[in-house]
C-alpha cells in the first residue's frame, strides 16, 4: 500500500482528494461492519479534510499532550467519518478500519468512547458533545490557560436539544473564544427532514442570541471552509464561534445525495461499490497538520498546594448539617490541591458551595440553573485532569442523569454532591425531595454512592471522593444533627460503622444519613424495651460492607431493619439485601422502611414520621421481628 | 371580615390595591409558615392582579370547565402569589392561607401540585411549566380545538434551563399563538444575581430567534401590563408570545426591593408587620375576572371510535421485534379511543411509533431530539384529558428523568415506550444501550413497569398501559424473537407468566424481555442435563406478581437463577429478591446474572454472551445451584 503525505500547505486539489478519502473510508468501514452512518459521516467529510489537515494543532504520536487542540464529536453517530480521520492521521490502519468497526471486543466502537486515545468524551446521546466542550474550554481558558483550541462537530437534528444552548449560553457567558462548533447543517434526520432543514438564518440568529459569533459557509466549498477554520482557529475576541456549514447528507454518491431513508443504514456492497467508483477509488493519504507549539502561551496558573491544610473538624455531639460539611471540606482539599474545582447549578448557598466560590473564585464555575451544562462541564473539566466537584439539590441531578450515564461511558472520574435529601427537608415539598437519587446513582456503571450522617464522616468522605475513580455521588441532608464520630476517624469507601453493638444484640438497624440517627434514637427506645439494637451506618451505599452487614445478620440471627429518606426501589434497602443474599444468608427477616407514599409540605420530623422511617416505626418494626405475634 | 369585589372593570387604582392584597397575603402566609418565597411572589404581583381582573378566563366554581385559560406558575416557588390569587378568587380562605400554607397534611404545599383543582401540574423543579404548557397548548390547538388560552409565569433564573427553549422551540415550531409567558425579569436568583440581569434586550432576542412575538414591558405598570395581556391574550398570528417584565423583587417593601440575601426568605415577623403597614394593611378584595364561553368555537374534533378495532396477532413461533409490536398495537389502540395520542424524539422509525404517526397524523407530535419536551408535552396533553404515549430510546428516557420525577408528582397519567433496551442492541454500543432504566423508572412514585418478551404479551400491555394511572413505561428490544403465546392471552399487569414448569422442578430461572428467550434455552440445556427448569417471565417488574415468584420458590427449594439485561443495580433481580424477602422467604439461593461490565460494540448474541446472561451462563448458575461443588 503506497501512501502520499499531505501537510498544511497541500493545496485544495489534494483537500479534495483527502475528503474523498474520508467519504470513501466512511462507506467502506460501514458497509464491512453491516451498520453505521455513512450519510452522516460524508456530509461533514469536506469539514474534516480541511481542519485536520490545515487548523487542527494535534501531534498525533502524543494525544496526551497538553497543548493539543482538542476535537470532540458531538455528533457520535458519525464515528466513521472520525475514524477514517484516525486512518487519515496515521493512527489506525486501514485492516483496523475494515474488521474493527462496530466489531466485539474492538475499539472502534459505533459511537465514539475514550478507550481510543484520540477521543476526549464518549458521545452517541445528542447534544452531549459541545457540552462537554465548554467544560473542556474553560480548562484551558482559566485553568491551564493554554492556547488550545476544542472544536466540536455537531449535527443539526441536535441542535433541537436544550442542553445545546445551555452549552452556548455558557460558552458566551465565560468569553469562550477558544471553542469552535461546527454545525453539520445536512437537513436531514433520522425519520424524516429536520425542524429547520437549511434555515441557517435561524440557527444564526438563535447562535448570536446565545452569545456565539456566527459564520454561515457552504460546508462543501473548500476555500470557504478553510477561510472560516482561519477566522474561528485564532480564537480572538470573546466570544465562541459557531460555523453553520450547509451540507449534504450522504455527498458525494448522487444516487444517495439528500435523499431520505438513507440514516443509519449502511450501503449495500453494490452500492458502496458504486460510491467508491464514484469518489475515486480507494486513497491512502496520511496527513500531518499542523503541531502544536508550547511557545507564546502564558502557562497553567500552579498555585502551590499546602498540602498541611486541615480538613474540618466537628465535635460530638455538636449539631452540622452534612451539606455545611460538604462545603467546609471542599474548601480544604482546594487548599492541598490546585487540580480541585467546584461547579454549582446556582443553589450554592444552600449546598454550601458557596465557601468554596468564596475561597478559590478562580477555580469556581457557577453553571446557574442548568444542571446538565453543569455535569458536563465537570466532565470537561475532568479530560483536561482536574478534579471537579458538582453540586445541586439532590432532585435537581435526575435533571442531569443522561449526562451522568454518558459521563460513566467517558470515563470520566466526577464528584456529585446532592443536597436536601429526601422528606426530610420538610415544607418545601415533594418536587425538591431526592427520592429516587439512591437508585438513580446505583445504576451507573462502576459508581460509588455516598452517604454520610454527619460531618466527620462528611468530611473523611469528600476527601476520598477526590481520588475515587468513575462517578462518585454524595448524598448530604438539609438538617444539621448531632456529630456522631472523633474528628480524624477513617471512613474507607465500601466500609460501614457499628455505632452501636453488644455481645448479645437481638436485631440489626440498619441506617445511612437521617435514619442513622432514627435508628439509634430506635435503638435507645429497643433498650428500654429490653431489647438489644445492633447499630450500622451505612455510610458507603455502593460499595456496600457486606462483611459489616453478614456480621450483623449472623449476630441478631437474619433479624433486621432498614430505614432509609428514598423511595423503596433501587436505594439502601435494596442494597442491603442484595449483599446479603450475594452473601448466601437464609436467615433473613428484613423490614424494610422507605418512603412509599407522595409526600406533601410539613417539618422534617413530621415527614420522616407520616412516611414510617423515624425512629418510632424503626423501634416498631424491630419489636415485629424480636417477638413475632 | 368585609370584602370588595372586583370585575374586569376595575380600574388600575383597584388593580393597584388588589397587587398590594397580593404582596401583603405572600408576605402574611409566608412569614406565617416560617419558610417560602415572598421577594420572588412580590416582583411578579402586579402581572397577576392584571391578569386575574381583566385577562384569565377562568369559572373559579368550575376548574374543570373545558373552556377554561389554564394558568401554570413555571415559578412553582411564588406559591405564596399563586396561593394570594387563589385567596382573591375567594376559593380559598384567608385562614386556610394563614394556617394551611406549608404545613403537614394541608393543601397549600411549598409549591403548587394539583392536590389543588386550580393547579394543572407540579412545578417546583425549575424550567418544567412552560414546557407542560407547551402540551395544554398543544391540546388547545390541535385537539379540542377551544379558545382557552395557557398564560405561563416563569422566573428569570429558570430561563437558564435548556427545557425552556425546547419549550419556545417547539411552540414556535407548533404556532401555538394560544401560549403566553409572563417572565418576571427581576434580576436576582437564588444565591446572586442572574445571568442576564435585567438584560431584556438579550432575553428578547433569544425568545425572538425561537419563534416568539416579544413584548417588553415595566411590570410594575399596570397600564402597560394591561395593555399587554390584552395584546398577547388575542392570541392572533401564528406565534407565542413572550411577555418581558422588568419587576424588581420584593417591589412594595423598601427595606427588602431588589436586595439579595432575600431569596427563599420568609420576613421576620417585625419585617412583615412594617412591610404591611407600608403596603397598606391587610385587604379582602374578591376578584371575579372574565368567564370563558363555549361561544366561536370550533370545538373538538370527534373522531368516532371504532371499539371493533382488532388488535394485532401474532402466531406462535414467528420472529416479531416487541418494538414493532408496539407500534401496531398503538395503532390500534388510536383507532379505539380517540383520546389517545402519542409523540416521540425523531426516532419514531426506530420506536415504531411511525405506524401511529402514519395513521394518525392529526393525533401525532413530532418532538424532534428534545426528550424533556416531549415528556413535558405529554404531560400537558394528559392535563386535557388525552392518553399520551411518548416513545424513544430507553437509554434516552435518562434524558428526561426530572420531568418524568416531576410527572409523577403531577399526577400525570403518562406512557412511556422505551425502545433499544440494553446490550441486546449490539453494534451501537454503550451511548444506546439503555442499562439504567429499569432502575430509574421503579424509582419513580406509583410507576408501573413493563419488559415484554413477544408480540402477544406487547399488544395486551400496551393495552393495559391505555388504562393505567401514573407514569407506565415499557421497555421494548430491538431484536425480532419469537412469539411464545397464543394471541388474546392475557397479561394483567401486576401479574406473570410460567411458560414452563413441572412437577419436580429443580430451580427456577427468571426472565423478561430477551432474557426470558435465553432462560428458555438455558432450561433446554439443563433438561440435556437432567435438571428440570421452571422458567418465569416476569413480564410486569413493577408491580411484581410476589404469588407466582413464592410458588416457584417453595417448589425449587429458593433456587433462582434471574437473568436481566440491565446493570446490578435497581432492576429485575432488585425487585424479585425484594418481593421473594418481602414475603418471608428464608430459603434463597440467589445467581443474579447482570451487566457489570462496560460494554462494547458487537452482535446481540456475543455481547448477551461477555455480560455473562446468555442461555449458557443461565445453565451454568443453575447447575451451581443445583448440584453445588
């Protein structure tokens, strides 16, 4: 196979054969692997060609490198295009290209994820990519401040996501001049034409209202994609750009070109035969871009960590609200390590995020009510290595779980902290109780749930948080209640607490956050009973102690309560007795407490009662499984 | 206690004493409760003294009337105005104010939920009521065909939210000239100032590059409100209308007007006295606005229902994809009942909900890739009374979780269809596979959840689904399988099936959707073996049928094997060993088969096999419990 190198200054004879290339591989990855988005791919092969051979500042033997510009697929579905530019680069050969795609136990996978060295950000759910953009370009504008650029393709059907102009918001709001998207305006979806098809003028106008600078080009005419990536790539003045390039789906192969029906599916061999013949045949360009140059750039702000910064401490006894923990222990790893920021959906004073935007406003991202610009942000901020702690009410992240999943699918390493936890924030009502975060956050692949009781545990967590990998989700409640634990004491992830215990403990009460202190307010009542109450905090919900919990169950023989502030689907319960049985116990007797009704307004205590998890219906269920009617 | 009464004659000195009623009664329940949001009811009090008299059609001794505006507080915390109003309307007490507002077991929650007959749907979650009323306006337009109007009032800070411009998009897009924000632009968010300020300029253009007519006004002049309800409550042209007001918060007590720190911040009693007095005292004005007529109007378009029509059948044996089964029972189902819609987020070829589209296109919204508004959507059209199906992706479900949460709080009777579930897809890879779902949405208050496995048991579900209260979901495969029951059997929700079974079974392996054809395999493989198999599709997750789960246990001495293509967390094996433990069951031998792993691209059949719950991994967990090392 005999190659011909292109570099930047390849005139627009050769672009054009490197964008046929591209439609060309596009086409044949897709027709060998029986599925994919060919049409998708080719609209955008003329965008492609140019950038990376022209503007994209990559050194392709070093995708670590920090100066790289990064390039982000937010329209996922069109891997191929992405992976023919891998072939174009020289990073994947065309035998990984025609037996890999879409194969098991293979990395070119149908949408975009990181186990490629080349991407940033799994992509695939719409209107994801330019999101995680805006996370990656505050990076570099506040953080690392380096001359990086991220330019992200999107599609036009995703334009009609909110998240999109969320991101565009953002990206206007912090004078992301680095940040380029290019609009795949190809007026085609995937059952039918698109809302605005080649309205460019509306996307331009709704562009400009959210703050971008918008350039409107014939996204197949060379020398005008090339003059708009030069005007975009100098990153001046402040303000995002947005590119409208007015495409064709599937161009290239007139028996296909803007033609419905043809989304998702692959050409028939004869077909793609056809389209090959058409295009040219089968090239072999590898192109060498631009390289980008560590020069002329002002550099990573590197505040030096004091790595002797106390985290807080909290008597016992003393009353703290774990959301005023969290806040407090934020500020501390910020003082050790200068790779901490902090995002906020605008609810900081009451997540107590606030102390953090306070103390280091210059890693502080406010994202104002827009939780999943503020997911994917963190996201973002994640590739470029830093270690971003986002927080909303706990409800307010189901508004975000998409992004959560997808960030799980990056791999991504994200702390959520969710405050004001279940019925027992009292009067504000049911639509600001997290109910279902337990489940939600459970769900996600390679997960760690959370879930202190008060603020030593708080603080030992949040501090493990930053260096736990995957999604990691904190759970803290609005109330203040009593310190339980000694400043300082450790609370590995995957353990539990055994506040209480005895030789001869008749049942187990099992807790985590408010309903560790129902149960031991139970337990106390158990005692008066004559009862003996076995104790557990539950602290870490995913991992789960089971050694803790078989412990337990063998001690008070199978007998045992669990209470927690979350619906009775998916949460601590379910938990619990999924390790228990994983264990192999056959002793079990559980009474399971959990929030099973639609609650209303009411105070903490009254709610916690009506919805049967305080500590009376815990003494209760308890007193069922010691002496049975 | 005397009172006026007001008519839509009333001048603006009686508008400005009814605005004053309503500060000083947001202030009086406010400070009364100890909690709640009056700086944010006070800004936007002038807007509804106007609206009340002059504009809102409303039979306040009617609030079902079909004829009826529909007014929805996107704002949900200016509960304290909405509840003011609703004093004012003389539907409710001024003692009910003063003693019910946010207190346990009364009416007058922290943010409205229709426990109230005046109050449509829950909001509270911010950025959610403008897009339900995208829905009710969507009914009023296309469905009913009535002349009510649907005057949203958002706040400032919600308009952050990407769901709103879903929202304008899509009343944009739909011409719903019926719907008509109030945005109460006072300038201060929860914990600081908002984005734009008072920036109407750039809110103008947004609204304006989304569809909307704009109108800017000082919303504290009530000339100028007046004038602009009454422009906007035409309803003419083709466009919704937008109405910016320009209101300062906490208008009409000097200490507090445009401060922040007030936010979500009842006065202190001393404060509210000095407020009122400055307000000038407590007031008992009685609003009677404009009634509605059923005059000039089209009314509703009256399609007969045809009861005869046939269901879809299926044979035994033959290969129906459960997504497509869905579509052709919806069909049918649309020919029925008049009253059933059905929407989806451009994947309608891929859900199948294409075939209602085609034969019902009058009863069809297309929602574009905007799955919040499609949620949201459904939710206002189930306001109106319609049975909405919303279909998309399973994994994109994720997308809307807020609004679905949010949903189910609203008392919303919504359908939801999730197509694509899990692994089983193969060569999109991770981005599609829905892994979470079932998790998420039995985490949902009062839901019901569905995984067919054939076309006979889709078509009686979604049967079943017309008729169900809350938020159903069904979980569909993209794969064809092959029918396992005659058609017509039944399949009543909450219950399940046990296509095989004997008298000395040995263990019972669970199943649904297209884990139930790979237990079906596995107990061929261990009948080669010897071992005989009771094989249970669990059809109906949530609720579980516990009876026919108990049976299988005691007759297989607690071996089960449950095999879901779902992650660990929060989905079929979650709820089986919930209600096998719920009901004493103290014999299990529990192999949960899951997906742990992240997955990759590849077949169905290989990527069932590496997650471990294909056919031979089924057998193999069941000789281990069976004939144990």
């Amino acid at each position: 196979m005999t190659t011909t190198e292109l570099h930047p200054d390849a005139g627009l004879d050769a672009l054009a054969d490197l964008a046929a290339q591209l439609r060309v591989d596009s086409i044949r990855s897709s027709t060998s692997a029986g599925s994919g988005h060919p049409t998708s791919s080719m609209s955008a092969a003329d965008l492609l060609a140019v950038l990376m051979t022209r503007h994209l500042r990559y050194d392709w033997d070093d995708p670590r490198s920090a100066v790289n510009d990064h390039l982000i697929f937010s329209k996922g579905h069109a891997s191929p295009l992405l992976y023919a530019v891998f072939k174009a680069a020289g990073v994947v050969s065309d035998e990984e290209l025609m037996t890999g795609y879409r194969r098991f136990g293979q990395r070119l996978e149908g949408h975009p994820t990181p186990v490629l060295p080349w991407v940033d950000v799994a992509t695939g759910s719409l209107g994801q990519g330019l999101p995680d953009g805006v996370g990656v370009a505050l990076a570099g504008k506040y953080l690392d401040r380096l001359p990086y650029r991220v330019w992200v393709l999107t599609g036009d059907s995703e334009l009609a996501e909110g998240s999109i102009w969320e991101a565009l918001d953002k990206a206007g709001h912090y004078h992301l001049s680095n940040l380029i998207a290019l609009a795949d305006i190809n007026r085609l979806g995937q059952s039918g034409p698109t809302e605005l098809g080649w309205d460019l003028d509306a996307y331009r106008r709704r562009a400009e209202a959210f703050g971008a600078r918008v350039l409107e080009i014939d996204g197949h005419d060379l020398a005008a994609i090339d003059a708009a990536l030069a005007d975009a790539g100098r990153a001046a003045g402040d303000r995002p750009t947005v590119i409208l390039a007015k495409t064709i789906k599937g161009r290239g192969f007139s028996e296909i070109e803007d033609k419905e029906g043809w989304h998702g599916r692959p050409l028939p061999p004869d077909m793609a035969e056809r389209a090959i013949a058409q295009l040219g045949g089968i090239r072999n360009l590898v192109v060498r871009g631009p390289r980008p140059s560590m020069a002329d750039h002002a550099g990573p702000r590197t505040a030096a960590p004091s790595s002797g910064a106390a985290m807080p401490a909290y008597p016992v006894g003393e009353k703290v609200a774990t959301r005023k923990a969290y806040g407090d222990a934020l500020v501390a790893l910020g003082a050790r390590d200068p790779k901490v920021v902090a995002l906020d959906g605008e609810v900081k004073n009451s997540t107590f995020a606030l102390e953090f935007a306070t103390a280091y406003p210059d890693r502080y991202f406010e994202m104002y009510i827009a939780e999943q610009q503020m997911v994917a942000a963190a996201t973002g901020l994640a590739v470029r290595g830093y270690r971003p702690f986002a927080s909303t009410f706990a409800a307010f992240f189901t508004r975000a779980y998409d992004f959560i999943r997808m960030g799980a699918i990056s791999l991504a390493d994200l702390r959520l902290a969710g405050s004001h936890a279940g019925v027992e924030i009292g009067a504000d009502g049911p639509s600001q109780m997290a109910l279902e975060d337990l489940a939600m956050m459970r769900a996600v692949h390679g997960s760690t749930v959370l879930y202190p009781a008060d603020g030593t545990s708080t603080v030992a967590l949040v501090e493990a948080m930053a260096d736990t990998p995957g999604i990691s989700y904190l759970r803290t409640t609005r109330g203040a209640y009593p310190g339980l634990y000694p400043a300082g004491e450790a609370f590995p992830i995957g353990g539990a607490k055994v506040p209480r215990s005895g030789d001869h403990d008749d049942v187990t009460l099992i807790g985590a956050g408010v309903t560790l202190h129902e149960c031991l307010r139970a337990a106390d009542l158990l005692a008066a009973d004559g009862i003996a109450a076995r104790v557990i905090d539950c602290y870490s919900v995913k991992p789960i102690d089971s050694a803790v919990l078989t412990a337990a169950a063998e001690a008070t023989a199978g007998r045992i309560v669990v209470a927690e502030d979350h619906h009775p689907e998916g949460g601590l319960g379910s938990a619990v007795t999924g390790a228990l049985l994983a264990a192999g116990r056959k002793d079990l007797s559980v009474a399971h407490l959990a929030v099973s009704g639609m609650p209303g307004s009411g105070t903490g205590a009254e709610l916690l009662a009506w919805a049967g998890i305080d500590a009376d219906h815990i003494a209760e269920a308890a007193r069922g499984l010691v002496r049975p009617e």
